[in-house]
C-alpha cells in the first residue's frame, strides 16, 4: 500500500491542477456524493482547499475520508487492514464501469473567437480559454459541454460540403422547439431547420463558423407521440 507522504503529494497535485485551471478536476470532485452534479466549470470556479483535495484523495483510493486512510496506512501490516483492502480491490474489480459522459472536440481556427460564438449566438458559458493566445478552450451551457481546439484548417469544413448532414456533435434537450427559437432570435445558421425524423425525434442542426456542424435533438416515443408536431 503507498505511503501517506504519497497520498499527500497526491492531494497537493490536485490543488497545483485547479490552479492551473485543469479541466479534469471536475471529475475528481463528481467523486464525492455532495458535488456528483457539478460541472466542470463550476469546478475550476470554486475553492479547492487542501482539505478537500485529500477527501478526494482518500475516496480514489477507496476510503471514506482522509482520517479513514491515514489510519489504514498507519496500520496497513495489520491483517485486518490487509483483508479489507484485498476485499475492497475484488469489489472494485468485479463491479460493472460506469463511464462518464462524452465530451466533443472541435476543431476550430480561432478558439476566442469560436468561444464567443457559442456564446453571444448558443447561449453557452466560456468555461476557460488555455494558451496565449488560447489554442484550446471549453464552453458549456447546462449540462452540454463542447471543447475547442485549435487547428491551422478544420479538416471537416470540405469533407461537411460534400457529404452534408455530417455532424460533429449531438446533443440532447428538453425542449427542442423552444431552443430553435431562441437560436433563431440570436442569428444562428441552420444547414436544417426543426425536422421530424422516423427514428422518434425532432431536431435541428446549426453550423459554427468553422464549418463544425452541431445537431440538438429532443427524442420522442414513437407510439403516442403528439400528433400536433
């Protein structure tokens, strides 16, 4: 078992990446129970106190607090405390992975400038802008969260001409109608406008100023949908 000098240098890593405004603190803080529906930019806004960065610490390695796993390596030649982690390394490795959701990169020419894009025309948050000047960002609105990289020529912008309908990213909402319209008042592009598809859902697409396609989607059932679309 590592040491707690370990664990310590552990917890101060992740202070030194908030800091650094790392995007993957995020998913370290959706461990804890109290913060399982953060986002990632709520993340990198708030405190991250030593403290805290140790419970995160002591919940990756499978303790419910610091205090829990310091008194665990204190005593890990135990054999209590050697059979609880035997124990709690088969429960991890026989239980099912959960996977957390994905996230879209998009290739882009200017990150800023496709940032405020997906703010001022999509209602989006800039989540950070990394680089100076930035060559890779984050804009997120909900629970939707798109990241953007820079690229000297989108390799997609040709390819998406020829092909059509060719989408770099989905996205599910609640209300597709009430978002188009919204959209629609800020000047959004649309390759294609509210469309019923056969498969049980209305979309729509709109395109980025790098050529990037984007679909918003609200599924429906199939049977017993409302007749009034």
């Amino acid at each position: 078992m590592p040491s707690i000098e370990t664990y310590r240098k552990r917890a101060k890593q992740l202070v030194r990446w908030h800091r650094e405004r790392n995007y993957s603190i995020g998913a370290k803080l959706r461990l804890l129970p109290r913060y399982a529906q953060i986002t990632d930019a709520a993340a990198l806004a708030m405190q991250l106190p030593l403290t805290l960065a140790q419970e995160i610490v002591a919940v990756e390695a499978g303790f419910g607090n610091w205090n829990g796993l310091k008194a665990s390596t204190a005593s890990s030649s135990g054999s209590a405390a050697i059979a609880a982690q035997d124990e709690s390394a088969q429960n991890r490795s026989t239980a099912p992975q959960e996977l957390s959701a994905a996230v879209p990169i998009l290739f882009v020419r200017n990150v800023t400038a496709a940032a405020q894009f997906y703010r001022d025309k999509l209602g989006f948050h800039i989540d950070f802008l990394h680089g100076q000047p930035p060559f890779y960002g984050s804009v997120s609105r909900d629970l939707a969260c798109l990241h953007l990289r820079f690229v000297h020529e989108p390799n997609f912008t040709a390819l998406a001409a020829r092909e059509g309908s060719l989408i770099l990213a989905g996205i599910e909402v609640t209300d597709v109608k009430a978002l188009f319209e919204e959209f629609e008042a800020r000047g959004a592009e649309f390759p294609q406008r509210l469309a019923r598809q056969i498969w049980g859902g209305i979309d729509f697409h709109v395109r980025d100023p790098d050529g990037n396609v984007i679909s918003f989607v609200q599924y429906l059932p199939v049977a017993g949908t409302d007749s009034k679309e």
